[in-house]
C-alpha cells in the first residue's frame, strides 16, 4: 500500500512538469513551425489592431531599406483615405505613449512618417532626444590620446534622415488606367441579389453636426421595399470591428428633412462597417456592407473633410506642423466628432 502511495504521488508531481512541456512545445509548433497563413486575405479587410501591426512592419522594412516609395505602395493596400496620415496617427500615438523610452517601434514609426512628409516637431523630438546613458569620465592619468578610446561611442546626434526639410519626398506612383477590352456582346454578369442595399451614406457637415465638439455617432434608417421605413431589423458591423449590434426602433424620430432615424450607434474616436443582418430579429438576411464610417480623420480623407466645412484647403488641412499645431495627419481637426447619416432599402417585400 504504501509503494502504490509513493507512486501515485510521484505520478501526480510530474503532472505540472508534462503540461507546461506540453504548452512550450505547442507554442513552439504554433509560431515556429507551423505559423498561421491568411489565404485569399486583403490587406484592407484586416481589422484595426492588424492594420496598425501592418503600419509598424512596413515601417520596420523602410527603416532597412530605405525605399519610401515601396513603403508608400505598401500602405496604398490598407485602401483607407489617406494613408500617410493613418502613419503620421500612429507615430504621435507611440510617441505620447513610450516618451523617454528608446522604442524601436516608435523610432520606425516617426522615421517613415517623416519620409512621407507628415512628421511633426513632437515625432522629430522623440528620434533627436538621446537616451539617457551613463557619462563617461576618462580617468584623470589618461592622456589626450588615450582618452580617444575605440570602446568610446558617443550618444548619436539627429541624422538627416529625421530632418524634415531634407528629406526627400516619395513619389507616389501613377496608378494603371485600365485597358478596354474589345467590343462583346456577352451581357456583364449581374451580381447576386441581397435582401438589402446600401441606399445612402452621407457624412454630416461641420455646421449640422454641432461644431467641432459636436455629435459623434451613426444615425441609422432601415426601409422597406417602398420607401417606409422598416421597424425591426437588426442591423451590425463587421467581425472584424464586432462592437454594435443595434434594432430599428430603438428610435423613431425625423432626421433633418432627411428622413426618420431608427437606431444610433455611438462612434467616439472609432470607425465601422455596418449592415442588415437579421430582418426580423432572428431571421439572418443578406446585405451590402456600408462604406467606412469613421471619426477619424485619417480614415475620411482631405476631399471630404474640405466639403463638409471642417478644413478649406488641403493645406489648411495639413497645416502647421512645423508650428507644433497638427493638423489632419495627427487627428486633429475634429477628431473623434464626426457624425454620419446611413439607410438601408429592402430590395423585395418581406
């Protein structure tokens, strides 16, 4: 009895050994030898955090090879608005966050924005400051000579790669203009049908969302067939961004002279992709997936910005970043209030 006791305990005390054996060697077959591979995957489908882990290894690659305008053809397939400021976004986001920390990741960051023309004062302080080291006294016996020392490296100055003013500008390359092909009289294929479309996506002026500190959401209508508006529909956004699950009816009252907002959604400082779901609340229907609703200013593009009144120009847009006051490139202008106005029509009665 008492050998079958030292065994079971002796059985029982390798146990925590063979599982953590267990886990190290899944992981080391999860990310060594077997690593996840993303097939038929765009970039511009990723969700936010992937896309910001894309930024940072694209601004790995620049800060090897220094091709700006690789790392510019790289960043056109995230397909947002202005990719340049998504970088110049990031940059001042790590920059706030890691100050008085060498972060490679930062360093890359501002470099590669600084390359697209986007860089600020504050990102340029960050590569220019050196990291805090410790003093070197040469000994007082040393001679002129010998405190030359080749084991002696001086704390690194600001390169010119940083320098704004010298830093050339990538060249963004012409995109193809596609080829007719001959004349055929094969009919274009049409496309399968939904249960609902996107019938209007339209971001709200400056002056109709209540000034730059004003609304900051996505009014919703759901319609039917005939143009009435539809009560009951449970309208989401994609997996990737997974935070909205809202039904028409939750609200019911006039938007402007636009029509009747039947659901919100509130968009604080976050962007979206919506659709209709499930008509009624448990039925799964199929739908068109809106365009990106975004308070960002990096996601709603210069064009936009300018016609709805938050900017007059493109360089009152990019504005004063040699002043220390950022502009659209750092999320600046209105960032995190803007609103949005989105109806979806039934294409059949239900």
């Amino acid at each position: 009895m008492r050998k079958l006791h030292r065994k079971f305990l002796i059985l029982m005390a390798g146990v925590p050994v063979g599982c953590l054996a267990g886990l190290l060697l899944g992981l080391f077959i999860g990310w060594q030898l077997l690593p996840v591979e993303y097939v038929n995957t765009e970039i511009s489908d990723l969700g936010p955090s992937d896309k910001e882990d894309y930024v940072l290894m694209v601004a790995a690659e620049y800060s090897v090879d220094g091709d700006a305008n690789k790392a510019l053809a790289r960043l056109d397939e995230l397909a947002v608005a202005n990719p340049d400021q998504f970088v110049a976004y990031l940059a001042e986001k790590y920059v706030q966050e890691r100050r008085g920390h060498n972060d490679p990741d930062t360093v890359n960051l501002v470099r590669l924005a600084d390359a697209l023309g986007v860089s600020s004062p504050m990102m340029l302080e960050y590569v220019a400051t050196p990291t805090p080291t410790a003093t070197f006294t040469p000994p007082p016996t040393h001679t002129p000579t010998s405190t030359a020392t080749a084991t002696y490296t001086p704390v690194p100055t600001p390169t010119p790669e940083v320098t704004p003013t010298e830093t050339p500008q990538p060249t963004r390359p012409p995109r193809p203009t596609p080829t007719p092909g001959p004349p055929t009289d094969t009919p274009t294929p049409t496309p399968p049908p939904v249960d609902f479309v996107v019938k209007e996506a339209r971001m709200l002026s400056i002056s109709e969302n209540g000034g730059c500190r004003g609304r900051h959401e996505v009014s919703i209508s759901v319609l039917d067939v005939n143009g009435q508006p539809l009560l009951g529909a449970v309208v989401t956004d994609l997996p990737e961004f997974g935070n909205f699950r809202v039904v028409t009816g939750q609200k019911n009252e006039p938007f402007f002279d636009w029509g009747v907002k039947l659901a919100e959604i509130d968009l604080y400082k976050s962007s979206t992709r919506l659709l209709v779901a499930e008509y009624p609340e448990g039925r799964p229907v199929t739908s068109e997936v809106s365009p990106i609703l975004s308070t960002n200013d990096w996601e709603i593009g210069i064009p936009l910005l300018i016609e709805k009144g938050y900017c007059s120009s493109e360089e009152q847009c990019r504005r004063d970043w040699n002043s220390g006051v950022p502009g659209v490139g750092a999320n600046a202008l209105c960032w995190g209030h803007y609103s949005w106005w989105l109806v979806f029509q039934a294409t059949h009665p239900f």
